[in-house]
C-alpha cells in the first residue's frame, strides 16, 4: 500500500498577481509554497517581495491573476477560512469597542454561540497576556496591547490555521518572547501558523521551514537547518588561556570570533579530526563540534546581494 | 445570515457610540420645541405648519445620519484595515456588505423613531391632540434615508468618501426634480426616471389626510426594490475589489 503523505494545511501553487493589465507591474509570479500540518512556516522577503499580496491572495482579500490556494485540503473559499485566524500587519480596530466585545463580534462571524465566545474569552485574553482586560476600550490600548488582542481575534474560533502577517511588530522584547512562546504553542497543540516577518530571529527561533521571496517571486525554500548549514565546514568552539591558536589551525579557519578565552571558528569538515588533535595536544579544551551554520540575516542578506548583482549584471549586458 | 447580523450588529453598536448621531437628535428636539414659538400661524393652520416643518427637519436630520453613517463607514473599514480580519473569515463580501446597510439602517431606525417620538411628543404637548399621522411621515422618511444609505454603501464601496458624498447629495436632487424635468406621466421617460417622490409625503401628513395603507404598502415595495438593486450593485462592486 503506497504512503499516505498528510494533506497540507496551505498549499499554494504557482501564485500570480498582476495590476494593471498588460502594461501593469506584476507583484507575484509563480509562488508555490506548501506548509505541512502543525509546522511553523516562516514567509519572509523585503519589502515589496510580495508576501503581504501572496497572503492575501490566499484569504481572499486580492482576487488572484492565476495560480491555485489550497486550505486544509480544500479550495481556499470562505467556507473553508471558518477554519483560519488571520491578524493583519498593524491590525487596527474601532476604538469605541472594548476587547470582550472585539472577540464577540470576530467569535459570532466565525459561527461561534455567545456563550462559547464568553466562556472563552477570559481564557484566550490571558494566553496573549491583556487578562483582566476585557472591559477596557481599545481606545486605551497601547500599540503592543492592540498587536495582543490581534492575535486574540485570530485565535477566537481555535482555528486549525493561523496566518500571522508582522505579529511581533510593535512589541517589547518580553512581548516578542510571548509571542514566539506562543507560535510554538501552538505548534504543539497542532496548529499550522504561517508566519509572515521581517523579525529574522523571530523566524529563525520558531519557524521549521521558510519560503524567502524577492520581487515577487520564490528567491529559497526549505527546512531552516538545510538553508543556513554551510556546506562541507564545521563550527569548533574551544577554551583555552594561550592567547592565539596553534599555527597549524590558524592556516585552516575561519570565522574566527573570540570572547572570554572562547574561540569559535570554522574549519573544513576534513580537517575536523586533525584540528581536534592539535587543539588537545596543546591543551585546549573542545567545548563544541557542529555543523557551521551562519544566521538567517547573514543568509537573507547574501541572498539578496547576489540577486541585485544579477540585476545589476542583467541591466549592463542589456 | 448570522453573519450579516454579526456585522450589522457591529455597525450598530460603533454608530452608538459616536456622539454625533446623538447631538443630531438633540438638535431636533431643541428644534421642535421652538417650531411653536414661531410667529403666530393662522386659525387652524397652526398644527398643519408645525407638521410641516416637524416633518421637514425630521427629513434633514435623518439625511445628515445617514450621510454620516454611511459615507466613509466601508472606506474607512478597508483604509484602516479592519476589514480584513473580518472578510478573511467565513464571511462573503455580499454578507458584509449587507450587514453594513442593515446595521446603517438600524441605527437610522432608532435614530428617526426618537425624531418621530420627539415632534410627536412635543406636538401633543402644544397643541393637545396626539400627532398619529405624524408616524406615517416618519417611516417614510426612514425608507429614504435607507435608500440613500445603501447609495453610499454601494458607491463607497469602489470609491473615496467624498464622491460617495457628492453622489449621495446629487442623486438626492435628480430624485425629487421629476416633475419639473419631465412634466408628467406623459412623458416616455416618467417610470423609469429615479425618482423618490414616492417617499415624498409631508404634505399629506401635514393637512391631515396622510395616505392610504395601500400606498404604504406601495411605498414599502418601492423601498425594498431600490434597496435590493442598491445593495446587488455594492456586494458586485465590493466583491471585485482588491483590498
């Protein structure tokens, strides 16, 4: 019998929006992304890379040019987003209503009963830590207080999905912790969260895979760990009083960065074992081997180097 | 339709709460209690004048929370944002559409019953005798200023608030100049001319004949028509939009 492979909770296939006709400016071409059930997808890009346009295409909000959204193994219509949370970037809501009656009206509008959206509201104000806050108008919310309660409005239905556009914008760093410690919540209760964020440590701390676009199109994808582990070098971390290293390691690292006696740097995955050696014949202590990985930023703003020197390339050759 | 009613019911509750319906309501009641202090009317007149401009001002207060309701309310939704957490929902673009009218319409409901309980009210405090016919005006007024609200919601559905405003107030004109542009039933272009002289019943209601049931009934069909084409128009409208 052939392996079921699980439907995905988004699958989107080769997105496309045009503005403007013929004549117009295309703002996504051919963006395909699939996200696996309970992961944390990460959607990033810069500014006009098109993520913002690609989620809205998926929710309904941008008629698409061409292309294919799925949700939950259906086609991506209203009746199927009664099973989706949505917090827009810099979502805004009308101040005269207070946060019991904001959920209310998003807990009514997704099918829920009165009742169950009192019974939950209490519970689901203190998940995004505004407890105690149900009464209070939005107009006296602050700016992190207003991103809580987006999330909150995302979260009313318990929804199977969850798209979160910036959701840690406007936040302090302890609102950021929380809402990383609740994206992975999530994840282990079994919700599937795109998340869409120029937060690149955010991303990396919580997303299992990301799909990176640049001018509207897929520029990477992939598991995290595939896209940032630098091919064919490891990463050694070693403790020593000497205040350089042996020659014979100096002639193979790099990446060198030292602090407090600590020395991390990288050197080819062949010369892993001999390094070690030399190290602990001169008595240094090897406090870590890895496979040497660079930061999503360094990533991301390698990635996007390389493609305006391609640009750049295109523009004198044309 | 819980989704209709869920919007409309936000609609309702945001109108609430802004003052100026209110202060509009105040208004008219200072309003109509100075219509008697007028000079004085003629033997028998008195009461036919004070429904008259009761009526009159009843129709401006009713238009002025309309526009105020109805202008900006989906322009603002979409420039703010709100809307998408609402229409990335199981929610059709029809559905919010049409709970926007209903809840504009609810709130204008509430808003020209107080009117209508105000001049009737003060009309039988100054002149002794219950003003019924008076209601018949009232829901006349209602009807057209509902018709004018589902205007602005399928104008601003596809434009700035400004426009939906110059629309609103023009039509409004074109509406009630049938008679001086096209003389009379005559004319080949009479029924299908967009008119709202139908609504048009202040002077009925003021020298006290007021109209039949049937031309209520009349009135109501006339009303849902315009309504249902208006409000078709904006979900066509609001459903082609990239937001």
């Amino acid at each position: 019998m052939a392996d079921m492979k699980p439907v995905p909770a988004i699958r989107i296939e080769r997105a496309e929006k045009r503005y403007g006709g013929a004549a117009g400016f295309t703002a996504v071409s051919d963006v395909s992304l699939t996200v696996s059930p309970g992961s944390i997808h990460g959607l990033l890009g810069p500014n006009g890379a098109g993520k913002t346009t690609t989620l809205k295409m998926l929710l309904g909000l941008v008629r698409p040019s061409g292309g294919d959204f799925e949700i939950l193994g259906e086609p991506a219509g209203p009746a199927v987003r009664a099973r989706v949370g949505f917090l827009p970037e810099q979502p805004y809501f009308s101040p005269l209503l207070t946060a019991g009656e904001l959920l209310m009206l998003h807990g009514r509008l997704s099918g829920m009963s009165a009742s169950d959206v009192s019974a939950r509201t209490s519970t689901l104000l203190a998940r995004v830590g505004l407890e105690g806050r149900e009464d209070t108008r939005l107009a006296k919310y602050s700016r992190g207080m207003l991103q809580r309660i987006g999330i909150a409005q995302a979260l009313v239905a318990a929804p199977e999905v969850v798209v979160l556009d910036e959701p840690a914008s406007g936040l302090d760093p302890v609102g950021q912790r929380d809402v990383r410690d609740l994206m992975m919540g999530l994840a282990e209760d079994g919700t599937t969260v795109l998340l869409s964020s120029h937060q690149l440590s955010e991303v990396e701390a919580v997303c299992d895979e990301v799909t990176i676009l640049n001018h509207g199109k897929v520029a990477a994808e992939g598991a995290i760990d595939d896209l940032l582990n630098v091919a064919g070098r490891t990463s050694v971390r070693a403790r020593g009083t000497a205040t350089t290293l042996p020659a014979d390691v100096q002639s193979l690292m790099e990446d060198v960065a030292v602090s407090g006696g600590v020395w991390v740097f990288s050197v080819p995955d062949s010369a892993v074992r001999a390094v070690v050696d030399i190290l602990d014949d001169n008595g240094w202590a090897i406090e870590a081997i890895l496979p040497k990985r660079q930061s999503l930023e360094e990533y991301f703003g390698r990635m996007l180097d390389e493609s305006r020197t391609v640009a750049e390339e295109q523009a004198v050759s044309r | 339709m819980n989704r209709v009613f869920a919007v409309a019911r936000a609609v309702v509750s945001d109108a609430i709460r802004r003052r100026l319906v209110w202060i509009v309501v105040l208004f008219s009641l200072v309003l109509a209690a100075s219509i008697p202090m007028l000079p004085s009317y003629g033997v028998g007149v008195a009461e036919a004048v004070y429904r008259e401009i009761a009526l009159a001002m009843t129709y401006v207060a009713a238009m002025v929370v309309t526009l105020v309701l109805s202008v900006a309310r989906i322009p603002g939704e979409v420039e703010r944002r709100t809307v998408y957490s609402v229409l990335a929902r199981d929610v059709r673009r029809w559905e919010y559409v049409l709970g926007t009218w209903l809840g504009i319409v609810l709130t204008l409901g509430a808003a020209t019953l107080a009117f209508g309980a105000i001049i009737f009210g003060v009309g039988w405090v100054m002149y002794g005798e219950p003003m019924w016919l008076l209601w018949q005006g009232v829901a006349a007024i209602w009807m057209e200023a509902g018709i004018i609200a589902a205007l602005c919601v399928a104008v601003s559905t596809v434009t700035l608030p400004v426009i939906v405003a110059i629309a609103a107030l023009a039509f409004l004109f074109i509406a009630h100049v049938r008679a001086d542009l096209l003389g009379g039933p005559q004319n080949p272009l009479w029924h299908v001319y967009p008119s709202l002289d139908a609504f048009n019943i202040i002077a009925p209601v003021a020298h006290g004949s007021g109209v039949s049931l049937m031309y209520l009934a009349t009135m109501t069909a006339v009303f849902a028509a315009w309504v249902a084409m208006l409000t078709l128009l904006g979900a066509l409208g609001f459903s082609r939009r990239d937001l």
